[in-house]
C-alpha cells in the first residue's frame, strides 16, 4: 500500500469551498475543480515515501514495477493504471463535450503527433491514445446533461419560444424546427447550433429575454437553466445547444455513466468521477476554448437516449458496487459504523473489491485498510494506491469513528 498526495487542478468552473469542505481542511485560495487521484502523466498522484524530498510519481513506480502492482492480467494490456478517480467540484458549468472510442482516440493521437501539434497546444484536440468512459456519483445534488433528447421533443421546445420571437430571431428558430423534422435530425440541428452564424447570436439574445419574462417558460425545466448558462457563458451557442440535451437532477448517491460519442455536461454539484486513464475531450460549447467543429461531429453519436442512470449492486456485506457496462474501473462505495472497541474492530471486515491494483479515499471519519503485508490508518482526505500483489485487501472499523469511503479497481481481469 502507498499513501498518496494529489494534484488539484485549478479550473475557473471549480469551487473554493466544495472540495476542501468534503476532505476537512481551509479551503484555497483559487477555485478547485477536481483532485485527481491516478496515474495519469499529465498530473500523477505522488507516492508519499517517508524520506524527505523523495515523492515519485505513481505513474512512475507502476510502470518500474508493472508486474507486482497491477497484476500480469492488467499490465498486460499496457503496463499502466487503466482508470483515474477524481473528486469533481463544479461552482459553474463545465464545456458541452463528447469523448472518444479507442479507435478514434488512438488515430487522433497519432494524426497530432505526425502533424507536430505539441501535447499541450490550446487547439490540441488529442492529449493521450486512449478512450474516455467515465461516471460521475454525486456527494450532493447535482445538475448535468446527458445524451440527445428525442428530436420531436428538442422541436417542442424551440415551438414554445417562435410565437413569442419576431424577425431574424423568428426566422432561425423555424428553421431549426424545420431541421429537427428532416433526416438526420441531431446531427444538422447539433452543427447548425454550433457554427456561429450571427442570426444564432439574436435568437440566443431573443430567447433569453423570453425565458425571463415569460413566467410559462420560467418554470419550464429545460428552459429555466438557459440564464445560468448565459450568466457564465454569455451568447455562447451551448445556451441553445442545451435544449437539444436531457436535463439531469442527481440526489447525492445516485451516479450516471457516460459512453464515447455522448454530448454531456456538468452543471454544478460535487462527486466522484471515475474514467479509463485519459483526458481526450471535444467540446461544443460553454466554453472558451477551442472547438473543432468537423472532429466533433465526426466521433458524435447522434442518437436519443435515456437518461444513463448507474445502480449499484448490493455486496453480501451490505455494500454497494458501482459496474458501468466498461471493462477499465468500477466504483464501490463503502460505510462502516464505528467500532465500540478494540475487539469489536474485526467484526464486520468488508472486503475491498479487487480484480488488481485499487485507488482509495476516505471522506468522512477513519478505517483501517488491511491486507496480508500490512494495515494503514486511513483518515478523512487521505487516499492510497494498492498494488494487485498485496490482495485480499479489508476495509476494517475504527475505535470510536465511522467512515466513509471510495475504492476504485477494474471490473474484471481481461
């Protein structure tokens, strides 16, 4: 087992309070959006070692010692941790954006690097080889959105605002319903929102001053989110893109899970996110960065879906285990009573789900994690990496304080 510290990325969509409020300490001085907890070379976890100055990155001790640390299954398929867990604290909404397959992933990677575009260049589309299927379990109540509604429906909404738009406004909006009726619906209304023509621009203004004085479309749920997002984002085309997208309202223990080619984004809210070990993203929209628009529509599924709703499975020790329909990570989360003493502590061990290596945070109070070569007090905020050599590995009660916390491992041994 190894103790882990963990980089906060400081993105301006974070929030001061969220983050540092769930692990018990002041918060910083700029917004924190996510602690990343993994291997990823763009920002590893360090390994905390006990000799002053010596913190190697986990990135790097897996890949000195692959074998021993992942299991021959998993290194096998490519010598690194195949999933990154974060805790993700969103004060405004993050960028419309879809990720890619393996397949485009991996070619994407290889047409930038051919081309010479450095990994860190703004208009970089391609950061790594790999794909990016991710969930998100929610802490407290949490506002996404999640995969293409029905065209009809995304058309009953653009028919609610044409009677009350005139001119330019009026012309655009019918001809978006107009596209919303025709052959592939989502993919030509979903380009047209994104192009940036200028009648869009009115349209965006007219609808906005719509949703504000109408009170039928104030209390309207999909359209009621359109001031937030031009409050963050203002006149962006991800204001009318929304519409086209299923408003999703997360209790906290509820979690989603989002396939490559789906259009999502978080609004606001703090969770645990967990993907394969990549940061490929393609936006379309709330957001200043760079869009491409012909790569986005390009690796896009345009296809309705439900709401994709993650529910967990109950283990034989009452907890519960997170499995979205991808072989890189699982999710299980773990709550232990405290323990009334000493002898008490063994009772009720809970096995940590394991087919590998695991990353480990507690969230609130203290266990004690427990293997064959060891156990380590794990407090509030802190977090651990467990090689596959050290299984099985026990979540065990401590004296006099519950806990609560997230292990993370691959689903199964490919």
């Amino acid at each position: 087992m190894y103790r882990l510290e963990n980089p906060l990325r400081n993105y301006p969509w974070g929030s001061r309070t969220l983050i540092a409020g769930l692990l018990g300490r002041e918060p910083g001085a700029e917004p924190e959006a996510e602690m990343w907890i993994g291997a990823h070379p763009s920002a590893p976890s360090r390994v905390v070692s006990g000799v002053p100055g010596e913190t190697p990155g986990l990135d790097e001790l897996i890949s000195a010692n692959a074998e021993a640390l992942l299991g021959s299954e998993v290194a096998g398929d490519g010598r690194s941790l195949p999933f990154l867990l974060k805790l993700l604290a969103a004060e405004k909404p993050l960028s419309i954006q879809v990720h890619p397959d393996a397949a485009q992933a991996a070619e994407g990677f290889a047409a930038e690097n051919a081309a010479g575009i450095a990994l860190d260049a703004p208009h970089r589309n391609y950061r790594d080889a790999a794909h990016k299927p991710e969930m998100i379990y929610a802490l407290t109540d949490f506002a996404a959105l999640s995969g293409f509604r029905e065209p009809e429906q995304i058309a009953r909404h653009f028919s609610l605002l044409l009677p009350l738009l005139s001119g330019v406004a009026a012309d655009a909006c019918a001809g978006i319903i107009e596209l919303l009726g025709g052959e592939d619906a989502l993919r030509n209304t979903f380009g047209r929102l994104l192009c940036g023509a200028p009648e869009l621009t009115k349209l965006t203004a007219r609808v906005l001053h719509a949703v504000r004085t109408e009170e039928s479309l104030r209390t309207h749920p999909a359209l009621a989110e359109l001031p937030s997002l031009n409050a963050h984002y203002p006149n962006d085309p991800g204001i009318l893109v929304s519409l086209m997208l299923n408003l999703v309202q997360l209790a906290p223990g509820q979690a989603i899970y989002l396939a490559a080619g789906n259009v999502h984004a978080y609004l606001r809210g703090l969770g645990v996110e967990v993907m394969a070990n990549s940061d490929n993203v393609l936006r379309g929209g709330l957001t200043a960065k760079h869009i491409d628009l012909p790569e986005l529509l390009r690796i896009t599924v345009f296809e309705p879906q439900d709401v994709p709703l993650l529910h967990p499975r109950t283990t034989d020790f009452g907890q519960q285990v997170f499995a979205p329909p991808f072989d890189e990570f699982q999710l299980q989360h773990i709550e232990l009573p405290a323990a009334e003493d000493a002898a008490d502590m063994a009772d009720a061990d809970v096995p940590i789900a394991a087919n590998g290596p695991v990353l480990m945070i507690c969230v609130d109070g203290q266990l004690v994690v427990d293997t064959p070569r060891g156990d380590q007090v794990l407090h509030r905020g802190e977090s651990l990496f467990i090689g596959a050599a050290e299984a099985p590995a026990m979540a065990r009660r401590s004296v006099g304080s519950g806990a609560r916390a997230f292990a993370v491992t691959v689903q199964a041994v490919r």
